[in-house]
C-alpha cells in the first residue's frame, strides 16, 4: 500500500479514531492530539 492511499486508525480506551491520513496523523502528533502512547493500524498491518 502506498503512503498517499494509506488510511490510519487511532486507538484509545473504549475509542476508535479514524480514517486519517498520514499528513493528518502527522499533524495531529505534532499538535499533541496524539500522542505516541497512541495504538494506530492501518490495512495490511501485521501484529
């Protein structure tokens, strides 16, 4: 999968967030309304 088309769920406790992009996801970690705490996946993510 490719980065452009690459869509990245957030998950906290009892929480799901998403899909965000990765300049999203990025963005949102530079802000610090994520945090590296954070779980994320995205399609094809192995465990």
């Amino acid at each position: 999968m490719t980065a452009y088309l690459m869509q990245i769920y957030i998950a906290r406790p009892d929480q799901t967030h998403g899909p965000y992009t990765i300049a999203e996801t990025n963005a949102y970690l530079a802000t610090g309304h994520l945090s590296l705490q954070d779980l994320a996946w995205f399609e094809g993510c192995v465990d």
